[in-house]
C-alpha cells in the first residue's frame, strides 16, 4: 500500500523520489474530493521527495481552496526543509511531524 485516504487524511508510505507516478495525483484529487473539509497530507513515514511530488501538493492546496477546503501538511526531516525552501510555509499551514495534532497521525 503506497497511500492510505481516511478521514481527510492522506497518509503516503512510499517514497516521493522517482519520476512522476499518476496514483499520488490520483489520492491527492481522492482527498480534496472527500467529505471533509479540512484535509491534510501526511508525509511523516517519508524522507525523500522531489520537486514534481511538490508541485503536485502544490496543485492540490489550490483545488482545496477552489472547493472551499483547508489543506495542511505534516512532514518531518528533509521532507519538510524541502517543502519549506518551496515556499510553502506562505500559503499551506506545515506541521512537524513531532509535534503532530492527533488527526493527522
């Protein structure tokens, strides 16, 4: 199991480090398209991913906001630098993975 989808969650288990893989696309448009309004991406069990993963996590903040949905990220390690030296902490609240709220465990 690459990805898990539960209650606004979605958990990531593989590495985001190879070329583009169309199934994280898909999970991320499962989560914005869930029940839930506020949704989070967990990538705490990871510690690689790329720019195109970024870019991806990007695209899907947006489609949140568009459906009028909150999105967070929790990350940890490289992971979350990466996501940091993108940028993101401007537009997407970043959580590390320490210091984690219980929904997105």
């Amino acid at each position: 199991m690459d990805y898990e989808l539960k209650g606004g969650v979605l958990k990531v288990f593989k590495e985001l480090d190879y070329d583009y893989d169309v199934s994280f696309d898909r999970a991320c448009s499962d989560l914005v398209a869930s029940r839930e309004d506020e949704l989070c991406i967990d990538l705490s069990r990871i510690r690689r991913i790329t720019s195109t993963y970024v870019g991806l996590m990007a695209a899907t903040f947006f489609l949140a906001r568009a459906n009028n949905k909150s999105i967070s990220i929790i990350a940890k390690g490289p992971v979350l630098s990466t996501i940091r030296m993108a940028g993101f902490e401007s537009f997407v609240p970043l959580i590390d993975a320490e210091r984690a709220p219980p929904k997105c465990q």
